[in-house]
C-alpha cells in the first residue's frame, strides 16, 4: 500500500509530461514571433532612415552618419532592405504620427504669436501668386511661412502644389510627406502627392495615393477622377503595345507646340500627296471607297511615323506636351479653409 502511495496518479503523470514537452515550444513559438516582430520594426526604422538621408535638407557628414547607421542595423539584426517580405503596410512615420494624432499628442512648437500670424499672412501671399501662375514667388512665400510656422501641413501641402508647377516633382512629393507626417488625416496632401507621382510616371504609387485620399474624403471628384487618370496610364504603360503618350486629346490641341507639330505635319509633301488623293476618292464617289482607306491608312502610318521622328529628334518636346497634359489636369485648389 505505501509503494502505491508512493507513485503519482496516472493523470497527474500524464499532465506533467505534456507541461514538460509544450513549454519549450511555446517558449520558442514566443520568442520566434518577437524576433519576427523585431525584424519588422527594424527594417521600417532603416527603410525611414533611407528616406531621411535622400532629403536635401541634410549636410553630407549628416547623411553619411546616416548611412552608418543603416549599415550597422542592417548587420546586427542580419537585415537586408531588398527583403520586401519585411515591409509592413503603412511607413513607419504614419504609424508614429496616427499614434500621436489618436493620442492628441501635439507637434513641439516654440513659435511666437506673432509669427504664427505673419506665417498665415505668408500662406494668402503665396496663394495669390498661385492665382497669377507665379509659382517661384508661391514657393518663396510658403517656404517663409514654413520657417516661421514649421508644424503646419497647410504650408508644406500648398508648397507642394507650386513645385509641381515648376515640375519640381521630388520636391513636391517630399513636401506632401512632411504634411502628412504632421498630419495624417490630410487627405489633399495624399491627392497632390498623387498628382506628383504622376507626373513621374510612378502610376502605381499614384494610385495608392489616390486610394488612401479617398479613404480620408470618399466624396471628392477630383480625386475620383484623377485615380481614373493614372489607372488608365498604369494600364497604357503594362500594355504591350503601350507607349505612355496617351493624352487627353482636349488639352493636347490647344497646346501651341502640338499646333506647330500638326503644321509641320501639313507640310509634309507625302502628307500633301496623301491628303490630295483622298480628297480625289472622295470626290470620285462610293466607287473610290477602298481607296479612301488606303489613303486614311497611310495617313495614319504617317502620322506615327512623324511622331516617333520627332520623339527621336526633340524628346524634350514630346515631355513639355506631357506637363502641359499633367498640369491642365491638376485639379486641387492651393486655398485651404480650416
């Protein structure tokens, strides 16, 4: 009887075996998923570290220290920034600023009154020369505000949309980052970063802009449309037989350089011979049909012919066509109300 006393209970045995096999696991399974949670936040600190050092705003000893400091993370936690799979969806200055705009934690301000006020009188300056198309006065007068007032997003958003009137589009793209930053819910800073992405040809990040424009304002048409825009773009250039050139044919025909282009093109004497015989075909009836189609096929083969010469010849023209496109469908007002 005292030799069984002596002996655990079946079950008890039975529990101890498993507590004994699956806390090591469990231990492992934790610490796996802490380290995968690391890695995660490491490589969104080096990736914003990356963004930092390509601002101009940094001296070369600064972004060099910078890029030490990415090598050195990248080697202790054994990450490579080519390693997509570590990427998490939102940029790590968003997650930062929504944290602080959920817990209406404040930017550090140590502007004056009245600076705050010379900054706001700065901001309608630099909108009135939006409206006279003096972009580099526009720039001039929000890059003062901004100095004066440096956590507003309103300044940083409109100085956006004067870069990328000069078709500074970097610069344009940096500033709507800044205005989100300080702002996340701002949903024109995502609508002109689009716009600017764009016109760099970066269609599906113009999208993701858009769409997230569209999250903060479902409403706005502007946005609606301008997604429509660079979808059908990023369609055109996937396309095998895209080439990028599509362009809104109501713009392109009051473009001066497009008239100059067509005039030339008029005084082609193939696009001469060819308009003559269509005309001829015309005339000569129902009869001369096949022709007529003939001659509108060659025409058209003229045409592209033409264009790819041109495109060779002066690409710097073929790109001001494609502003002049970009710009006429710019769609956000600089005035901000709020």
């Amino acid at each position: 009887e005292s030799a069984e006393e002596s002996k655990p209970p079946a079950r008890l045995t039975s529990h101890y075996h498993h507590t004994t096999t699956t806390r090591p696991f469990q231990l492992a399974r934790k610490t796996a998923l802490r380290m995968s949670s690391v890695k995660h936040l490491v490589y969104a600190i080096i990736h914003f570290l990356r963004e930092q050092s390509q601002i101009d705003t940094f001296t070369s000893d600064e972004q060099e220290s910078l890029e030490v400091a990415i090598q050195c993370l990248e080697t202790v936690f054994k990450i490579n920034l080519e390693d997509t799979r570590l990427a998490v969806p939102s940029r790590l200055i968003e997650i930062f600023a929504d944290s602080c705009h959920k817990n209406e934690i404040l930017p550090l301000s140590d502007s004056l009154p009245e600076d705050l006020e010379k900054a706001d009188q700065l901001k309608d300056e630099g909108n009135n020369h939006m409206k006279e198309d003096n972009y580099a006065a526009a720039v001039d007068c929000y890059t003062r505000a901004i100095e004066l007032d440096p956590n507003n997003a309103v300044y940083y958003c409109n100085r956006a949309a004067a870069q990328s009137k000069l078709n500074n589009h970097s610069e344009a793209i940096k500033d709507c980052e800044r205005a989100i930053a300080i702002d996340p819910k701002y949903s024109k800073a995502y609508g002109r970063m689009g716009l600017a992405l764009t016109s760099m040809n970066k269609y599906q990040e113009a999208i993701n802009s858009y769409q997230k424009a569209l999250d903060l304002d479902p409403e706005n048409d502007s946005y609606k449309s301008n997604l429509k825009i660079a979808e059908q773009k990023s369609r055109d250039m996937s396309s095998p037989t895209g080439t990028g050139l599509s362009f809104d044919m109501a713009s392109l025909i009051n473009n001066p350089a497009f008239i100059s282009m067509a005039a030339s093109l008029m005084q082609n004497p193939q696009v001469q011979q060819l308009m003559s015989g269509m005309m001829t075909n015309a005339i000569g009836g129902p009869a001369a049909g096949v022709g007529g189609l003939t001659d509108l096929s060659s025409l058209i083969h003229a045409g592209q012919q033409f264009a790819q010469q041109i495109q060779q010849q002066n690409p710097e023209l073929i790109e001001q066509l494609r502003n002049h496109v970009r710009s006429r469908s710019f769609s956000g007002s600089t005035e901000e109300h709020s």
